[in-house]
C-alpha cells in the first residue's frame, strides 16, 4: 500500500514563494509510472485539482495557478515537488498529493494579505 507523506507547508505572506513535497517509501514502481496530483481544500470548499505530473513529465495546471505553480518530479527520490510563487491569499488551503486511490495526509498551506 501506497503512503505518500507532504512536507512544506507554512505561513507566507502574499507574493511570497513555499516549495511543497510528496514522498513515499512504498511502492515505488507504482509511484514512478503513474502520474502524481496536487489537489486542495480550503475551509468549507470542495476539493479541487491543482496540477499533475505524468510519469513521462507531461505537467497540466488548474487555470488559477497557471504561471505562478509549478509541478516536478524526481524519481530517483521517489517525489513529486509542487513550487508556489506568487502566492495568493486565495491560495490558502490543505494540500494534498494523490497516486491512483491514495492520498497523502495533507499540508497547511496559509497565506496572509
């Protein structure tokens, strides 16, 4: 089974930059031939697709973070790195990675105005 851990979150002040990662110890051929997501939830909202990253390196981002996010992944490390910049208020939320059906435990992310 699948246990994907996020580390990076914090408290950034608008404009500011977090790098996010997403780390598993296990299954790791799954890991590195599926693609990775980043998704989040803010309080009270339903949860929603950031980016994704292929398995091939073929990256797809939600229009609200297009140019500002960026998504990358290092196999040999068995993560997936999620860079933030520009952050907005409206960034603020849990964020969470996900392979296939597994989902890691999520990381605050809170950015203040």
């Amino acid at each position: 089974q699948m246990h994907l851990v996020e580390t990076g979150g914090g408290l950034v002040q608008a404009g500011g930059s977090l790098r996010l990662s997403c780390r598993t110890d296990r299954s790791i051929s799954i890991f590195r031939i599926y693609p990775i997501s980043w998704y989040r939830q803010a309080p009270g909202q339903q949860r929603e697709l950031v980016a994704t990253i292929t398995s091939s390196g073929v990256t797809n981002y939600a229009d609200s973070v297009k140019g500002r996010f960026t998504i990358s992944r290092d196999n040999a490390k068995n993560t997936v790195y999620l860079q933030m910049d520009s952050l907005k208020p409206e960034d603020t939320a849990v964020y969470y990675c996900s392979c296939r059906a597994y989902w890691g435990q999520g990381t605050q992310v809170t950015v203040s105005s």
